[in-house]
C-alpha cells in the first residue's frame, strides 16, 4: 500500500509506501504525513495514574479535523467504540 495523500500529490513523482492506515479513515499513510497520539482507553478513570493509553495513528487531514473538532471528537470516539463492542 502507499502513502494515499503523497498518491494525490501530482507534484510528487515517487510514491513513498505507507508504513501504517489512518484510524479515523483508513487511508494509508508515509512517515511525512503520519501522526501519532494517544487515545485513552475507554471506561479508565481519567484520574487514575495507572490510566493506559493506546497509540492512535492518523493522516494529516484526519489530524487536523480532530484537533478543530476538540472535545466532541472525543465523545463521538467514545460512542462508536462502544457500538463496535
């Protein structure tokens, strides 16, 4: 698989191969536009300080709406994790 946004690029003549998929569109995705953040585990206290994290991969665009997103996207990832259970 390669990178999909690196794919779009017509001025990108090499097309780098994705070295992990976005977790919000599946997407696959370089180095250069790769973003990893952790993502707490639903249902731990927050306050715990034993709290685990999962890592969380995501393309730039995926990133980016989350971020502008803010806390919503948080309660939107909450509930769709749940309904996959």
């Amino acid at each position: 698989m390669n990178c999909f946004d690196c794919a779009t690029d017509a001025l990108r003549p090499v097309q780098p191969v994705a070295v992990a998929a976005c977790a919000r569109c599946g997407a696959g995705i370089c180095r250069t536009h790769l973003h990893v953040s952790s993502d707490p585990l639903p249902g731990v206290p927050s306050s715990s300080a034993l709290a685990p994290e999962a890592r969380r991969l995501t393309c730039d665009v995926c990133y980016t709406a989350e971020r502008a997103a803010g806390p919503a996207h948080k309660q939107y990832a909450a509930r769709t994790s749940d309904s996959r259970s």
